[in-house]
C-alpha cells in the first residue's frame, strides 16, 4: 500500500530533467513510504485463549480496527455498538460497506506492552488488524521506517502498570502451580 503522491509539490528536485536523479528519488520516497507491521498477540478476555496476528500501522486511521472475518473465525466475541460509526474513504465518500456497528474487546501484547483495546469491527480485505493515529498518538512508539522497527519507549503509565500487573499474575499462578505439586505429591505419599 502506497499513498498517492503529488510530485509537483515535492520540491524542484524531483522536476530535475534528469531521469536517473527523478527515478531515484521518487524510489527513495516510496521507500520511506512502505508499510510497518508489528507482530502482536490478542487474548480474548472471556477465554483467556491467545491469537497471534500480524498488525498494520497506519497514520492515516482514525482508530483500531479488526477485520470481520478474522474475529468471526478466531472466535472473538463480538459486541454491537450503542451507535453506527460512519465511514468515509479517502477521497470523503461513504464506504460501500456501510457502517461499523460492532467491536471487539481484547486485551494486546506487542514486546512486553500489554493493553486493553477496543476495535471497531469492518472488512479490511487481506488485512487482519489496523493500529490507527489514536493508537500510534497514546503509545508515541519509537519507529524506524527504514528497518520497519517499532519501540515501545514512550507508553503512558497505564501500560506499564499493566505489565507489571501481567507480570505478578504470572508469578501467581506460577506459584500457585508449585504449591499444587508440593500438595500432590504429600498428598501421593501419604497414601
């Protein structure tokens, strides 16, 4: 995916007569313009069952976004919204798909951040999740585009609580293992 681009505002470079310069530089700003994906996890709040999923980011959306088909099949439950949210394409028409009336309620991994997010629920075609601006705004993630490499370095506080909360529940339940063997295995020898 590519944004369409206006070469004539792009500066008087990019009007060089030469070709070999032009090329390039539009090769460079296509280059700076390619897609950045991120691979997350997804855990569906009533189950605790985990999804592993590969997430676009895109500057351009306004919001969080899961494709229709990838919630119905990976069994997420899908909740109807109080109000339709309209959706208009880049160009200001009306979506031919209608309104979004549903969304889902996950909780989302990406190296050690972990979040709630609520998702708006629409065909996204091959794509199976969007993180939009509002996303990429709360998180300020450090992005490399020319490595297609995003740092989680700038999180607000509740994310980092949250992680330290996953963090106990995981010594928790750890523990709690242990303790459950140690009964057994009295529990085995005395009888």
């Amino acid at each position: 995916m590519y944004s369409v681009l206006c070469l004539e505002k792009l500066g008087n470079k990019l009007m060089s007569t030469n070709t070999t310069e032009r090329v390039r530089d539009i090769q460079h700003i296509l280059w700076l313009l390619r897609e950045v994906w991120l691979k997350v996890g997804l855990e569906k709040l009533e189950s605790h069952e985990g999804v592993a999923v590969k997430a676009l980011l895109d500057s351009g959306v306004t919001g969080l976004f899961m494709n229709t088909t990838f919630a119905k099949e990976k069994g997420f439950k899908i909740e109807k919204l109080k109000k339709p949210l309209l959706v208009r394409n880049v160009d200001g028409t009306v979506n031919a798909e209608g309104a979004i009336v549903h969304q889902v309620e996950c909780n989302m991994f990406f190296k050690g951040h972990v979040e709630r997010a609520r998702m708006d629920i629409c065909n996204l075609g091959k794509i199976e999740l969007i993180l939009g601006m509002p996303w990429l705004a709360a998180h300020n993630p450090e992005i490399d585009w020319k490595k297609g490499e995003v740092k989680m370095t700038h999180c607000p506080p509740i994310c980092r609580k949250r992680k330290q909360e996953e963090k106990e529940k995981k010594v928790r339940k750890t523990k709690k293992n242990k303790d459950e063997e140690v009964l057994r295995e009295l529990v085995s020898r005395r009888f």
